[in-house]
C-alpha cells in the first residue's frame, strides 16, 4: 500500500496529471483505431518532438516551485493531513489534494521531493513540519522518497 501511494504521490510530483495532453512526447506513436487498450490521445502524432508548454519559471535558487504559494498549498491542507488517521492516508490526501493544486498553479513544476522541502523549510517551517509529521516522517523526501 505505501508503495501504491509513494507512486502516485511520486507521479502528481512530476506533474504527470497536470499536463496531460498539453506536452507532446518525443518519437511518440499514435494508436491504430482498432486498438483502444493503451492509446495515445489524438493530440500527440509520431514525429512530435517540440513542447506545446513553457517551462516552468525557476527561481533565483533553482526551484521551481515557489515556497510563499507552496506554504499557502501547506496550510490550507493541513487540517486534512492532520484528521486523516493515519500516516498513508495522510500520504494520500496530500497526493491527491498536491495533484488538484498543481492543476490549478501550473507555473509551478517540482521536480523531486527535495524541492518541497527547499521551497518550504525557509519560509513556513513550522507549518512544513506539522505537514511531514502528520505524513509520519521529518522531510518530504522521507515521506515521498
């Protein structure tokens, strides 16, 4: 089950969800119509190989997200973090709730699990650290891997 939620929280991180049928994927191969298992959506044709989006803004440190919006993302959430039960249903709320958030703030593209805790240990610690403790660990990289 941890690693079920690892996956997916791993997945809204990169942003998997957020740009789905906007970037088109390098030497990708559109489906034949008799196949409907495992096709790829009709916006992305064999020989694609330019991005249909910007890239992410990146701050004076490199990260790309941005820690005052991620802090406000933070506590927000977390009275849900805290009344989830437990550690992994911590881990999927915020998965879940991560993923609508980066929906809704496109600009803002984290790359690993180093970059929440970058964004936000300077500038909301203590809200960073009731947010991890509520996912059972000290650091995002501890809860998310």
């Amino acid at each position: 089950m941890r690693r079920v939620l690892m996956t997916l929280a791993m997945l809204v991180l990169v942003g998997c969800g957020s740009d789905a049928g906007k970037t088109a994927t390098t030497g990708a191969i559109t489906s034949s119509p008799a196949s409907s298992a495992g096709s790829v959506p009709s916006s992305v044709t064999a020989g694609d190989t330019t991005p249909t989006t910007k890239p992410a803004a990146v701050d004076a440190s490199g990260n790309p997200l941005d820690g005052a919006a991620f802090c406000a993302f933070l506590q927000q959430d977390l009275p849900a973090l805290k009344s989830a039960g437990s550690a992994a249903g911590a881990l999927a709320q915020f998965a879940g709730d991560f993923g609508v958030w980066l929906d809704g703030h496109q600009s803002q593209k984290p790359r690993t699990a180093d970059d929440l805790d970058a964004a936000s240990e300077p500038v909301c610690p203590d809200v960073r650290s009731q947010a991890v403790a509520a996912l059972g660990t000290d650091s995002f990289v501890a809860a998310l891997g």
